[in-house]
C-alpha cells in the first residue's frame, strides 16, 4: 500500500512538471532561440544605426542588392571649375540676383535658401548689390576659402559696405560653396540678424539762404527739416549685440540756413506739378556747386542717392573722353541708321535715320548712338572713358551727396553700351547735374548743401580748357538744333537730353544742362523720351525763374 501510494506521487509530480514546461513553452511571447543575424557590411553606418525596436521582427537582409539601390561614384574633376571659378561665378550670380544658380552651386542648400536671400533683401529694402572678389586661400586640398568685399545700397540710407568669406569644399573632386548664413552678411553668425529701424524724430525749422521759409509743397521735405512735422531715421542695426552698422544722418540745428534759394526751389517744385511719374529736378551754382533747388517725387532721397541709367546725358562725358583724344566739335563722323561693333552687337538710333557722315557737334546734337559707339570702340579701348568720368566727373566711390559710378568694361560690347549711359554707368540726378555744371565752369565740383565744402569732400578738379569749349559748343546745338529743339527752353540754355533704357519697364526720360549761373538735372523715372518728357519740364523750372 505504502509503495503504491509513493508511486502516485512521483507519477504526479511528474505530470505537473510537464505541464509546467509544456505551458511555458506555448505561451504567447515566449523567449525562443533565434538565428544569429548575419554580419552587417563593414563600415556601413546606416545599417549599424538602424537597429530592430523592441517587439518588431528584424527585418531580413537581402541576399544582393535592390535593384533602384544608388551608388555614389566620385565625379570626374572639371578643369575649369576649380574653387575659384566656382567662387567667381557664385559671386556673379549673386550680384545678377539669380538665385537659382547660386543654388546649383551650393553643396547641401537649405530648403529656404532662395527665401532668406529674398527676405534679407526686402526686410532692408536693397535696391542693389555689388561684389568684389578677393584672394582665395586653400586650407587643405579638398576645402578652400575666398574673401569678397559688397556694397549694398539700402533705399533711402544709401551705400552699406560689408566684406565676407565664402568657404568652398571639394566632394568627389567637384568644387561647391559651403553656404551658412553669415556668407549673407558677418552679423548673421550663430543666428545673429540684421534689422532696419525706422524713428520718427521732430524736426527743428530749416530756412532758405534768404532766410525766408521754404515754399509751400516744396517737395524738398526728404532732405531739410523744418518743412514737416517729423523726419524719419534709418538704422541698420545687429541683434543681439544692439549694434548700429548703419544710419542716416540727424537732422541740422534748429534755424539753420541752407544752400537753397527761395526762387529756385518754388520754380522745381512747380516744374513737377501735374507730372504723373515720379521724377526730381536739382539744381547747383556753376561756381560754388552749392545746391539751390532739390524738388523730389521719386521719395528716399533719391535725387542724390539714386543710381539710374543715364542713358545719353552721359554722351557729355563720351563727348569729353573723344575731344581729349583728339576729336573736335567739327571732325567729321559716320551717323548711320544702325552700326555693328566688329564681331560683337548692334547698335541703332531711335529715329533710323541714316546721317551719313556729319559733323561729330551734328553727331552730338541728334544724339546718335551708332556714332559714340562706333567712336568708343576705335578711341576708346584702352579704359579712356571710365578715365575721364572717374577722374574728371566724379563717377566713382566718394565721399558726398550725389552718387555715380562706371565699371571697367569686359568687352568692346560693353564699352559701347557705356558710352551712350546704358550698361555700367549709373548716376543720380544731383550728379548729372555735377557733370552740366563742370561743363559751364571748366571746373568739376561735389555739390555742396554748406556754406564751405566739407573737410573730406573731393577736390576740384579743371577740365581742359578745349574739352569745355568744345562741350559748351556741342550742348548749345543740342537746344539749337538737336533733340531739345522743340522743349520750349529760354535763349541761352545748353544741356543734352537722355532715353535710359531699363529691363522690365518704361524708358528713363532725362535732361541735364546749364543756363547763366545754374546747372540743373531732370529725371522722370519711366517718363519716355528724354526730349518730349525732361526738357519740356525743364523749359516750365527755366522760364518759372
């Protein structure tokens, strides 16, 4: 009985012990055995990173390859896109505004990279960029470094110098830009920004030299305090450092005189009314360059900050650059209906007529852009031209109120494109005013809104006393005879006019000359021809004084 009862016992606990392991074993979730994987391809991150999350099957790994799997083979180097060309043409691209392009030459661009450009732009209101490139340094052989100067114009404060780096790397032997935010400016390091500031300051009352009030609806009120209420100051300010990189100028003392005749400014002010475009007339004294009349609808300044085409106003200077060379007033030169720089582009006038062979005062008085062009490109190769109107006229970076430049031309294309005012050349009213001005006194001078010329401000400088005559001359015809001859203008006016050609708008319409002791300049932005818009409106502020 006793062996029997013992018997039980074992058969039972046995029993429960395969029970035990039979449950464990069926349960959901059981701890099994499971195949070691198979090695990862040495040296391969993605798959050593991608490990199986906790309750998911680990994937299996396939036997080759997948068919649309992409292999990254190094780029056969381009000889012609070393770091610096690369550099070069970014910085091009960037100063032509297309964004596209500098993208394509960024390695890694943001998604945003078009719009941080667009809005820094817009946030500053940059109305143009220009770029110098600097010396490119190689740090090893696959990263290199360029440094480049810029000069943004910010509408209505003028220039804004920066200077920047732009870091280039080479991948697979192909160069690209390493683009970060400061490649834009310095101050956007480490998630720096640059704001513009507007402040309403009050304004104490400004007067005319007479020390009379300024005219009503003056349209000088951008540029002397006392004729409203408030001026505006802009600041161009660093955050978070709270630094000012930029900012427009106080306001002068109250009951301060100015440079501005009483007359002279209620005759402008008065040449604009009823004109629908923006526009702006400035006049200076031929012998003080003292500026006697600003009358502006173009807003910010633009008058003395704004750069412009300008078109064939800027003929004086050509006109200057040929006399010096060897040209006079009476030289006969071909005035064709169109005229093909020698393997390059074509050039024609707007009344295609064919001149033939004229005087080059006849040349000038008609305006004739086959003439200067062709005349540019067989006198003018060797750099005359930026010579003469950076040396003698003043288009170049300066300290002063107007502003103007010329850059060097690449190809005879664009020299004669410079020579009739299109291409490079750019210039505010006040400084074609300048040019009218140096032409009547045989003497180039900064305008001035002070009694005396500041201590930085540019030197005088003579014209040859020929190269004035002959300009003083040619001008007189213009009025006589040429494209101003029906304007209206009093006896005694000499000037040129100008049709700026602009992309994506209306023509420029412009006139600039000189009567007695006042040099003038008049600009309609997008007003049409120069000789049916500008002169007329010169011929009302001449008679009006």
């Amino acid at each position: 009985m006793r062996d029997r009862r013992l018997l039980v016992l074992v058969i039972s606990a046995a029993t429960i012990l395969l029970f035990g392991v039979y449950a464990v074993v069926a349960a959901p979730g059981a701890v099994v055995a499971a195949p070691s994987p198979r090695p990862s391809p040495a040296g391969d991150p993605d798959v050593r990173t991608n490990a199986v999350q906790a309750g998911e099957s680990p994937a299996p790994v396939p036997a080759s390859p997948p068919a649309n799997l992409i292999t990254l083979t190094p780029a056969t180097p381009n000889p012609n896109s070393g770091p610096e060309t690369i550099a070069t043409n970014y910085l091009t691209a960037w100063q032509g505004g297309d964004l596209a392009a500098m993208e394509g030459m960024v390695v890694d661009p943001p998604a945003d990279f078009g719009l941080r450009h667009r809005g820094f732009d817009g946030d500053l209101r940059i109305s143009s960029l220009s770029l110098t490139s600097g010396d490119l340094r190689h740090r090893n052989e696959d990263s290199a470094e360029m440094s480049f100067k810029g000069v943004r114009q910010v509408t209505g404060l003028g220039e804004w110098p920066f200077a920047s780096v732009l870091h280039l790397e080479s991948r697979f032997g192909v160069w690209k830009v390493r683009w970060t935010p400061e490649t834009m400016h310095p101050s956007l390091k480490n998630g720096g920004s640059v704001r513009l500031e507007e402040t309403e300051v009050r304004r104490p009352a400004t007067v005319t030299r007479e020390g009379v009030p300024f005219p009503q609806d003056s349209r000088a009120e951008d540029y002397f305090t006392g004729l409203g209420d408030t001026a505006v100051i802009l600041k161009v300010r660093e955050e978070p450092s709270g630094q000012v990189l930029r900012e427009s100028p106080l306001p002068p003392t109250s009951g301060e005189k100015t440079t501005i005749s009483q007359s002279v400014q209620a005759a402008a002010a008065r040449a604009l009314d009823g004109v629908s475009q923006p526009a702006a007339i400035v006049a200076v004294d031929v012998g003080t360059a003292q500026v006697r009349a600003v009358a502006d609808t173009l807003g910010g300044r633009e008058a003395f900050n704004g750069l412009y085409p300008p078109g064939s106003t800027f003929k004086v200077v050509t006109a200057a650059a040929l006399l010096r060379g060897g040209l006079t007033p009476d030289s006969q030169v071909a005035c064709p209906a169109g005229y093909t720089i020698p393997n390059g582009r074509s050039f024609s006038d707007s009344d295609g007529v064919d001149h033939g062979g004229v005087a080059f005062i006849t040349a000038f008085a008609l305006s004739c852009n086959t003439t200067f062009a062709q005349q540019a490109y067989e006198r003018l190769r060797d750099g005359q031209l930026r010579a003469e109107a950076a040396d003698r006229f003043g288009f170049r970076e300066k300290p002063g109120l107007s502003s103007c430049r010329i850059r060097p031309h690449g190809n005879p294309d664009e020299l004669g494109s410079d020579a009739i005012g299109q291409n490079s050349v750019q210039a505010s009213p006040l400084c074609m005013a300048e040019v009218a001005a140096a032409v009547a006194s045989g003497v180039w001078k900064p305008a001035i809104t002070t009694d005396e010329p500041p201590a930085d401000s540019p030197a005088p400088v003579p014209l040859d006393e020929g190269v004035a005559a002959g300009l003083r001359t040619m001008m007189s015809a213009v009025v006589a005879r040429g494209t101003a001859a029906q304007a209206g203008l009093p006896p005694d006016t000499a000037g040129k006019t100008g049709t700026a050609e602009v992309d994506g708008g209306g023509d420029h319409a412009w006139f600039v000359g000189y009567r007695g002791s006042l040099a003038f300049a008049v600009f309609v932005r997008h007003g049409g021809a120069g000789g049916k818009v500008a002169a007329p409106i010169a011929a009302r502020f001449l008679n009006a004084l």
